[in-house]
C-alpha cells in the first residue's frame, strides 16, 4: 500500500521524469484497464474503468517519459471522476 501512495504522491506532483509504465500502474491502481485493440493500434492507447469512462492517450516514444500536458490531463479527468483527490 505505502509504494501505490508513493507513486500517486509522485503523480499528483506532475513530474518531467514520470515513465509509461508509472502512469499505467497509477491507473490500474484507481481501477483502469487497458483495452486492447487491433494490431494496428500504434501509439494510441485506451484505458477504460468499470463505469465505461475512458482515457486516451499516445504512448511516447522514443523515449519512455509522459509528457507534463499529458499527465495534467489525465490528472483533472481522474479528479472529475472521483478517482483520485488531493493528497
């Protein structure tokens, strides 16, 4: 318990270094799973909660460090659904 508080404290403070793989265990953690598509899918991933609501975001590559935009926006969407608060 005290390592998933770790990282959404980390997430919450919006950091340049924060990697795909810390995003996608911040969202399985408040109950997203990833939805699996096509082949040909690219970058382009959804995520998706028992309630239907959905995240899209680009994976990024080369390097594996989400974008600051990109964790803001998926900040204020797991706030307005009631996932996540102000820790």
């Amino acid at each position: 318990m005290a390592r998933k508080s770790k990282l959404i404290h980390r997430f919450l403070s919006i950091p340049a270094d924060f990697t795909w793989n810390e995003l996608i265990k911040v969202l399985i953690s408040v109950g997203y799973k990833e939805i699996k598509t096509g082949k040909t899918a690219g970058s382009r991933r959804r995520f998706a909660d028992e309630k239907g609501n959905i995240i899209l975001l680009h994976k990024p590559y080369p390097a594996n460090m989400v974008k600051k935009y990109a964790l803001r926006q998926v900040l204020v969407d797991l706030k307005e659904k009631g996932k996540i608060t102000d820790e």
